[in-house]
C-alpha cells in the first residue's frame, strides 16, 4: 500500500489488469459470493458458518485497496463483499463461541 505505482494503477476508471493485481481476483470471488447470498441462491446461516472468520479477514486485508478503487468507481464496487462481510461480523458478534445447537452438548475436551 505504500507503493505510489501501485496506488495509481487502482485510483482510475479503467480496467485494473488481474494479472498484476491478484488480490482483485479474490475480491470478485467474495463479491460473487455476497451477491448469491444477498438473493438467497446461498443461505446465509449456513454460508456463514462455515466461513465468516476468513470474509472478516479478507474484507481487512483488503479494504484498503477497495477504498483506493471506490475514488473513481462510486461506492457500489464490491458491494457484495462489503456486505457479506458486514453480516460475517454481526455473526461473529452474535455467535461468539461458534454456531451449534442449543440441545447439544458439548464434551470437554483433554488439554494435556
């Protein structure tokens, strides 16, 4: 991020080349993913479960590169990220020892 070449080549209108900026890949798979949560193609209790903690971390990780692109782009670029993130956090909050049933008992386990 500290590197003004390559904050440049983000801060434009046009096409951004993937091949030298990787991260934006993983950006349009996680936007990809919000958007087939957020019409319900995916459910979002179960999508979240299993992969909240590694959205937060990657929307972290990679919201500064977002926010450089959002200059010129408007707010909507990777919306469907941001707002799969948004609901991985509110998760994380809600289920802070992860998700299980509340009939389920869970066994201790030997920490030796």
């Amino acid at each position: 991020m500290l590197d003004p070449v390559y904050r440049a080549e983000l801060d434009t209108r046009e096409v951004v080349d993937r091949p030298s900026h990787p991260e934006l890949y993983v950006c349009d798979y996680w936007d990809l993913l919000g958007t087939y949560v957020m019409h319900r193609m995916l459910r979002e209790s179960t999508f979240l479960q299993m992969g909240q903690d590694m959205i937060v971390s990657f929307w972290q990780l990679l919201s500064p590169t977002i926010a450089i692109m959002r200059r010129k782009r408007g707010r909507a670029l990777f919306i469907s990220f941001e707002y799969l993130a948004t609901r991985s956090q509110l998760w994380a909050a809600r289920f802070p020892d992860g998700f299980a049933p509340r009939t389920w008992r869970r066994p201790n386990l030997a920490d030796e």
